[in-house]
C-alpha cells in the first residue's frame, strides 16, 4: 500500500515541477535577469529529483551500486534546487550579485551528492536528512528576506517558510518512522511520507508565486526609477535647450513663459544693447566679444533680483522683465548696471544704451518690447 502511494504523490509532484520547471524556462527567456537564471536552475534541478525518485519507486533498482548512484542523484538534485533557490533571493536583493561561485557551488554539490549516496542507506534517514536541510536553509532565507518588507519579498517569504514547514513536518514523521516502525505512531508516520509529496507540490506553487511577484516587484520599482532618471533627464534638457551656452542666461525659448507671468499683473521692460559691439570684435576678435558679453551678462544678473527675468535677446540684446519696481529702483539698478562693468575693468571699456516701457496690468507684451527696443534706439541716437 504504501509503495502505491509513494508511486502515487511522487507522480504528482512530477507532474507539477515539470510544469514549473517549464514555466521558469520560458519566463526566464523572455526576461532576462540574474535571479531568474538562478530560479531557472533551481526548478530544473527539482524536477531531476523528481525524475530520480520516480526511477526508484518503478524500477526499483536491486544493485546496491545502482542504488546509491540513484540515491546520490536525487540528494544532489534536491540540494541543487534548495542552493538555487538561495541564490535567486540573494541576487534578487543585491543586483544580480551570488553568495557563492560557480565553483563553490558544484563543490558542495558534488560532494553532498556521494557523501549522501554512501551514507544515506535507507529511505527514511536520507528523507530525515534531506527535508531538515531545507527546512533550516529555507527558514533562515525567509527571515531574512522578511526584513525587506517589500510586498513581493513578502510573498517569497511566505512561499519560502511554508516549504520550511512543510519539510519540518516530513523530516519529523522521516525520523519517527525510522526510529518506531512497529508502533501505530511509526505506522501513521510512514503512511504520512509516503504521500507527503502531494504536500510538497502546493508549497511549491506558492514558492513560485513568490518568486513571480519579486521579479514583478523588482522590474515595477526599476521602471519606475528609469521614469524618474528619464524626467530627471528631460529636465535638464530642456534647462540647457531654454540657457545660453556662453553667458548662461535665459534665451528667447523661455519668453513666452515669462510674458505670460508678467501679463497679468504689470512689468517695467527694459532693453540693452552694447555700444559699438561689431567695432570690439572687428578690432579685438571675436574671443574678447564673447568675454565682453559674458560680463555684461554677469553685471545684469548682480544688480536686477533672482525673480527678475534677465534674457539674452540676440546678439549684443538683452532683455529684464521686472515686476514691482517703481522708475526710481529701476534707475538705481540700471546705475548699478553701469558701475559693475566700469569696476569690471574691462578692456576695451563696455557701454551700453538701454531703453525701457512699462507693460500695464493686462497689456500687450509683445508691444511693450517693442516699445522698449524703440526707446533703446532713441538713445543710443541720442
């Protein structure tokens, strides 16, 4: 009876790990990230356990050489999948990285792998052995992904402590069956293993799900970072799109914001404009143009407020748009103007002839530079 329910469960758990197994290949195909890789692994390595117990229980080997070869293949498999599964967490919760090599990895492997096909001569010892393993592996990694109090670390959590439980729970009744065989209690322990891997497999599927919802954590949170940097990014190139590259203040791209601030509540326009600017660079280059430019535009931004719009309007044009300033502080600024470019000690000497027009509390913007522009060529005639 036993050895048709032995038959019975393992086949049900065949069938479910091939069916993850698949799952994860796929997944992992179309998504390609460390921890997959990993999980892709563990899931294979579960499903050849299960092909190694399957050759058990219907071929049932008589050679002892045959025996421990199949027994040695289903530990090695089994702690494969419990490794893989470890390493999967691990990467998931530091980008891709292990916690062992390669090589270190099959070393274990390898070793557990003939270390149990000797040793391990019945089995109930090698099914106590086996599940305590994964219970104390899987248990510790719950706990530590747990910290994370991530909503899908969570779940992995769960999925990972469940399949602790349950291997608790078998390697329990492994050891009472082992110890106790003729008593009712050793009895109802060997009926319990015998269909214990039809408990396997639901804990299973909910370890997959676990797995599923940290790759869709993950992927959610790196989308959403990538979105910020793309923002982040977006910003600053419309910054650099709405800057001048030689005096670093705002271009013409940003005027029509700035009317629009300023429409609805009044502004003084000011308009400047560099005397004899062709003269300097026809005389001293173009080099010392741009550098007369450049501290002229520094000289503005010192002596108008940050909220005031200072633009470069082309060429040797400037603009301010100033809100709230009376015609004296507009005078007192514009003399400011005039004694940084003196205290600059530029050479040759920058000048400057600007003319202003007040925008009225809903007025025309547009005609107000245009009146500004005006007024600026009516002095520097004058």
């Amino acid at each position: 009876m036993d050895i048709l329910l032995w038959r019975w469960s393992t086949a049900v758990q065949f069938a479910s790990a091939s069916l993850i197994a698949v799952f994860f290949v796929v997944l992992s195909r179309s998504i390609r990230r460390p921890e997959l890789r990993l999980w892709r692994r563990a899931w294979i390595a579960n499903f050849l356990a299960l092909v190694a117990t399957l050759m058990y229980w219907y071929i049932q080997p008589q050679n002892i050489f045959a025996v421990s070869a199949v027994r040695g293949a289903y530990l090695g498999a089994k702690l494969a999948f419990v490794v893989f599964i470890v390493e999967g967490t691990w990467a998931a919760r530091h980008a891709g990285r292990t916690l062992l090599s390669s090589r270190q990895r099959w070393s274990v492997i390898g070793a557990y792998t003939v270390a149990g096909g000797i040793l391990l001569s019945s089995i109930m010892l090698l099914g106590f052995v086996q599940h305590g393993l994964l219970a104390a592996i899987f248990i510790t990694t719950a706990i530590l992904t747990v910290r994370q109090h991530e909503r899908g670390s969570i779940w992995l959590a769960v999925g990972l402590t469940v399949r602790a439980i349950v291997a608790m729970a078998e390697a329990v009744f492994y050891a009472i069956a082992q110890n106790t065989p003729k008593t009712a209690l050793g009895q109802m322990s060997a009926h319990f293993v015998a269909g214990s891997s039809s408990f396997d497999t639901g804990a299973e599927w909910l370890l997959t799900l676990g797995c599923v919802l940290v790759v869709s954590d993950r992927i959610q949170r790196e989308l959403q970072q990538s979105n910020r940097e793309l923002l982040a990014a977006q910003d600053e190139l419309r910054a650099l799109a709405d800057r001048d590259p030689l005096t670093a203040l705002s271009n013409r791209r940003v005027l029509p914001a700035a009317l629009r601030n300023v429409q609805p509540v009044g502004a003084t326009f000011l308009f400047f404009d560099l005397d004899h600017f062709k003269e300097i660079n026809d005389v001293h280059g173009h080099e010392i143009g741009d550098q007369c430019l450049k501290t002229f535009a520094n000289a503005l931004q010192a002596s108008f407020r940050p909220d005031d719009d200072v633009v470069r309007y082309g060429g040797d044009e400037f603009l301010v748009i100033a809100s709230g300033l009376d015609a004296t502080s507009i005078d007192d600024r514009i003399a400011q103007v005039r004694t940084r470019v003196r205290d600059s000690l530029a050479v040759p000497r920058i000048e400057f002839s600007v003319g202003r027009a007040y925008l009225e509390a809903g007025g025309r913007p547009e005609e107000t530079i245009r009146a500004a522009d005006a007024a600026m060529y009516t002095a520097k005639t004058a």
